[in-house]
C-alpha cells in the first residue's frame, strides 16, 4: 500500500456445504474444508500484515463463518454485515457499498460471494500483474483473496480500473491441511 493510499482487500467464501432440502441458501453453513481455508487465509492474512481496519461482509451464514474463522490470526477490526452484500451479480453492488460504507478506512475488506466477487475485482484491477488478473478472470475459487491497491482519496471515488492488483492468493497457494 503506497503512502496516504488505501487496499482493498476481496475475500470470497470460503467452500460451503451443497446444502440439504429445504435449506435456504442464506443457511448454507462452510464444509470441512471451507473451514481449513479460511484457517488459512486469516494466518496469510496476519503474517503479511494485510489485517483490516473495517470488513464490511455479507450477512449469509458461509460469509459470517469464513470471516470469523479468518479473523482468530487477526486484531479486532470494526465488521458490519450488510445486506446488500448477499448478491451474485456482476459486482456493481459491492462497488455501491464500498462508496457508501467504506469511510475512512485505509485497509477494507469485503467478504462476499461470487460471481459479484470476481466481478469486481475485474472492474477494479486496472493495473498490476497481468498473470494473476488472468489467474482471476479465469476462475475466482472459494476463500480466494484479492488485494487491490488504491491511490490516496476515498472510497466514493472509487471507480473502474482504478485499483491496481497487487496479490491474487487461492487456498491452494498456501498448502494443503
């Protein structure tokens, strides 16, 4: 993160069960495996010193569960659980919620489902490394973590292509349980 900038940091779910008749999909708690990856990305997460200053997360039972579990590496960080998060469409609605609930906060995460997820680290990642935006175009998996790096200003003027990618990590980064 340069000086006076900001860092986004997109965190999707981590893996979920499929769900069992007459479970909402609201409901859907994470499987085993959900767990171990979201172990995972939380100690990443605090040994690259990249810990939030306000996670801003969708209020589904998997996104509450990743980020819970995420968040034992961590410091305390200011979460909000927002119901306009709960969307699978094409990104423009976290942007919206990024612009409006993002403050002050230098190092904001979201924790969120995808496609939207994938969707708008896409719209976002104007720059950085090319190899890992074609790593995220091609497939955003279960607790995938995205790090946009963003120039000094504030979150209301965010906008298309002006973040620049700077880490794209897959679980299967960080090593198997």
């Amino acid at each position: 993160m340069t000086r006076g900038g900001r860092q986004l940091l997109l965190l999707r779910h981590a893996k979920a069960v499929i769900g069992e008749p007459g479970m909402a999909d609201f409901d859907r708690p994470l499987a085993d495996r959900g767990r171990k990856a979201a172990d995972r990305m939380g100690r990443y997460l605090a040994d690259n010193h990249l810990a939030p200053d306000l996670v801003l997360c969708s209020p589904a039972r998997r996104t509450r569960e990743t980020w819970e579990i995420a968040a034992r590496a961590l410091p305390p960080a200011e979460t909000r659980f927002v119901d306009a998060l709960y969307d699978f469409g094409d990104g423009e609605v976290l942007l919206a919620a990024i612009r409006r609930e993002g403050g002050k906060a230098h190092r904001l995460m979201l924790v969120t489902h995808n496609p939207a997820t994938q969707s708008l680290a896409l719209l976002l990642s104007g720059s950085g490394h090319a190899a890992l935006r074609r790593q995220m175009a091609e497939k955003y998996p279960t607790a995938g973590l995205a790090v946009l790096g963003f120039g000094a200003g504030s979150w209301t003027a965010s906008a298309p292509g002006s973040g620049m990618l700077e880490a794209f990590i897959r679980p299967r980064d960080l090593g198997e349980d």
